[in-house]
C-alpha cells in the first residue's frame, strides 16, 4: 500500500455510512487482529524455546522432564497458533484486496 496508500485507508476509515469507509475499517480491524496472533504465535514460540531450554539444562535431572510429552503438546499447539496466523494472514489479503479494488473503481 505504501505511504499514501495508508493515509487513505484512514481518510477511508473517516467516512461512516459508507461502503468504502466499512471496508477501510474492516481493513484495520482485520490487520489489528492478524498482529494480536502474531504476537501470540511470538510468545509461544518463546515459551517453548524456555521450556526447551530447560529440558536441555545439563543441571536437570532428564528422568524429570518428559521431552515426549513437551514436544507433543507444543508442537500441536504451536500447529494450531501457526494455522490460524495463517488463516488470518490470508483473510486480510483477501479484504485489502477487496478494499483496493473499490479504490480502483471510485478512483480515489
């Protein structure tokens, strides 16, 4: 979008009652949504990576850590983090895409 593409998207969102100014607005609000799984998808991970770290702690007994058990359930969770990261990621291409469309046409 660059730059001006940006501020009128915000120009955009500005207009209430208008198709335009409901698809700006769905633009950052799906955009608003994509970077709260991001950051859930990032704190996982490092939760992860610490929890890897303890298990590979030399000053830990391994007898004590179920390194099965850990990656199992990390990894499903961390699959289901990254598949709806995913799903988003490709939502908001599809309203941007829709949203830039409309530009086009109303030649803005």
């Amino acid at each position: 979008m660059g730059e001006d593409g940006y501020r009128l998207l915000g120009r955009h969102r500005q207009e209430r009652g208008t198709a335009l100014g409901a698809l700006a607005d769905l633009v950052c609000s799906t955009a608003r949504e994509a970077d709260r799984l991001h950051g859930k998808l990032r704190r996982h991970a490092a939760h992860v990576r610490d929890r890897l770290d303890d298990t590979l702690n030399p000053r830990v007994d391994p007898a004590l850590i179920p390194a099965c058990g850990l990656l199992t359930s990390t990894g499903h969770t961390t699959d289901l983090h990254a598949a709806r990261f995913a799903q988003q990621m490709n939502q908001l291409t599809l309203v941007l895409e829709s949203y830039q469309a409309a530009v086009r046409r109303t030649g803005v």
